[in-house]
C-alpha cells in the first residue's frame, strides 16, 4: 500500500465507499463493505503529524460521524448508481 503523504486522498465533500466491514464497539455501530458515506472532516487538517496508516477521516454515514483510515476508504463512482446502487440524501431544515 502506497500513500501520496503530502496531501490527502479525497477532500471535504467528497463521497467515499468502505471497502470493509468495520464494528465501531465504542458506540456499538456496524458499518458494512459497501456502506456510502460523506467526508466531513480530515485529520490532520495541517498536514502535520500523519500515521501509520495515513490520513484519518471523519465520514458522516446514515447520520452518525465515524472515523476511518484512508486505507479503509475509496472514491464513490457515479457509475455505481448505474449497477443498482442508490444514494438518498435527507436536507434538514431550521
């Protein structure tokens, strides 16, 4: 595994695919391979301190805000929607 350590792999906006199962135990949360989240925040933001693993993001899935490493993510591709996926978005008013 490779990893461009002079910037991050997507950007805040961008959509992203888990590319595994992951149990969140901490607060009892399952996220399945497969699962389509938003990129809301990267850590670091500075481009400081970078792991093991890469570049850490928050992702929003189905309402709750997960952190994964760069490796468990990769891009969403619109031809997905094309094969049988779907994404719903719910915009939220004041």
């Amino acid at each position: 595994m490779s990893w461009d350590l002079a910037k991050p792999k997507f950007k805040v906006g961008d959509l992203v695919k888990v590319t595994q199962e992951i149990d969140f135990m901490i607060n009892n949360t399952v996220v399945e391979k497969g699962a389509v989240g938003l990129v809301i925040a990267i850590d670091p933001d500075d481009y400081g301190f970078i792991n093991y693993w890469g570049f850490d993001y928050t992702i929003m899935i189905k309402g709750n805000h997960l952190l994964f490493f760069e490796s468990e993510l990769e891009p969403y591709s619109r031809k997905q929607v094309a094969t049988g996926d779907s994404l719903k978005f719910i915009f939220l008013k004041n």
